[in-house]
C-alpha cells in the first residue's frame, strides 16, 4: 500500500513539473485549436483499456526499476529542449514521458508490458503539428475523392 502511495505521489509530483504543458495540452483541447478536440477523447478510451485489463493489475505488483528515472530525465529535457526552442510536440511529449516514467519508476517494465496499450494511447495526447496534420488531411481528402468518384 505504500508503494501505491508512493507511485502516486510520484506521479503527481512530475505532473505538477510540468503543469505548464499539460495546462497548454488542455487550451489547445478544449476550444483553442479545434484541430485538436480529439485529445479530449484520449483519457477516456486510455480508461476503458485500464478497465478492461484491470484482472492484471495484481499480477503486477511493485518492482521498482533504475529505468523509470532515466524516462522521467530523459522526458524532463526532452521538455525543456521543446520550451527552450519552441517545439510543441517535444514539450508536450516530455511532460508525458516524465508522468509514465515516474510510474514506470515503482512499477517497473511489467506494467508497461501489461497496459503498453494504455501508455500508447495516452500518447495521443500530444496535439498533431499543422506540418504534419496538413499533407495527411490533404491525401486523406484525395483518397476519400478518389474512392467516390470510383462508387458513385
């Protein structure tokens, strides 16, 4: 029990790190990108994996592991870098990195082998760059023409 206590903590502490691109993840959702809307959808289909691979949980137990510290660096500076030089996406990846890392921390790899779909899911959260998001929705809007033009 305090190993829960402990992950929670943990999780909560790197969240309030990085409160500030979590903060921007949530404006850019909730109405200032409308591009972005589906990232208010992410936590809930993350929940619904969690519950339905929620048996598992007690074959997990607490390992603690030295990698979840490294993730939890490794996100922490992915974020600076991505404030320091205006990169959206690295900044909003390292909050997210450093939240699952401080989980990975108490839990070790055996949760992330366990609910990996959860953790790739919670990934979405990441708003999609217009330099990404353009030339996709372009060719999707060929290939959507193409295959009506072929039906109709």
């Amino acid at each position: 029990m305090l190993s829960l206590a402990i992950m929670i903590l943990m999780a909560c502490l790197a969240a309030w790190t990085c409160r500030p691109a979590l903060i921007d993840i949530w404006n850019r959702a909730s109405g200032g990108d409308i591009e972005s809307g589906y990232i208010l959808f992410v936590p809930f289909v993350a929940l619904y994996l969690f519950w339905l691979r929620k048996d598992r949980i007690r074959s997990i137990g607490f390992a603690p592991s030295l990698l979840g510290p490294l993730i939890v660096a490794a996100g922490l500076a992915l974020s600076w870098f991505g404030y320091a030089r205006d990169y959206l996406v690295f900044w909003h990846l390292g909050a997210l990195l450093s939240i699952m890392g401080s989980i990975i921390t108490m839990t070790g790899l055996e949760a992330t082998r366990q609910f990996g779909c959860v953790f790739v899911v919670l990934l979405f959260l990441v708003p999609v760059p217009k330099i990404v998001a353009a030339p996709l929705t372009s060719m999707m809007q060929q290939v959507s023409t193409l295959i009506t033009f072929q039906v109709l």
